[in-house]
C-alpha cells in the first residue's frame, strides 16, 4: 500500500521488515506458497531482482502441486512482480495468459484477473499507458 501511495522510502522500509522475518519463517516451513509470495513481493519493493523471481518461481511450483485450478492465480503474482522489475511485455504476456484459463488468485481473494479488474485496479497503473495492457482490459465478446 504505501508503494501504491507513492511513499517508496516507506515502502522499502517496510518490505525489508517483512524480508527479514519471512526469511526466518520461511527456514523452518519452505513449502508454504503465501510465505513464498510475499516474500517475492517483499525482494520485489526491496529491489532485488533474483531472490524476487526466486520465490515467484517456488510459489508458482508449489501452488501448481495442488492442482490446476489453484496453480494459475500464483501467476498473478509473476505478472506483477515482472511489471516491478519493468518487464512489461511479460508482464502483459503473462496477464494474457491468465485471461484465458480459469482459476482462484491470491492477489484479490477468489476473483481471477479479469478485464473488468485490469481497468480499475491501481496495482497496474504503471501498465495503463501500453496498447498491449489497454487490449487486455477491452471485454471480449464470446
């Protein structure tokens, strides 16, 4: 929330906060998917790019494990963290993907990323501006 507010001094305070204790956590449990995505989150507002991708690629195995409807929404994550590290082509890549399959997310509950949501979730201003990102937010007719 604080990087959505535009405090990045703040928010990069915080994440290393959070860093700090996920990592203790994650020693004793690195099986548990919602540690691996925030921590993933956690490098990401920090700045590091590796660890970040590190976990993204540990929840995405993890989540998937537990069966193809849950496995997607970790994706979400991978999106935005890609779109944290300005890799905006595979962040809209990704998003696109996810358009396309059913599945439950952990970014906002039960409700995957719809086209709907691209359009007014702040998460994703920094896409706003792409054709690529404006063409996923267009409803399609089936």
């Amino acid at each position: 929330m604080q990087r959505l507010a535009g405090d990045t001094s703040g928010a990069k305070t915080t994440a290393e906060e959070a860093r700090n204790t996920l990592e203790q956590l994650d020693r004793d449990q690195s099986d548990n998917v919602g540690r691996a995505v925030s921590l993933s989150q956690a490098y990401a507002v920090i700045g590091d790019k590796a660890p970040a991708f590190e976990a993204v690629k540990r929840a995405t195995t993890l989540s998937r494990a537990k069966g193809p409807v849950s496995g997607p929404g970790l994706e979400e994550n991978q999106a935005l963290i890609q779109m944290m590290f300005g890799e905006n082509s595979r962040a809209i890549s990704t998003l696109s993907d996810l358009l396309q399959a059913p599945y439950g997310t952990w970014g906002h509950g039960v409700t995957p990323v719809t086209p709907a949501l691209l359009r007014v979730d702040p998460m994703w201003d920094p896409l706003r501006t792409d054709p690529r990102f404006q063409n996923l937010c267009e409803e399609k007719q089936r």
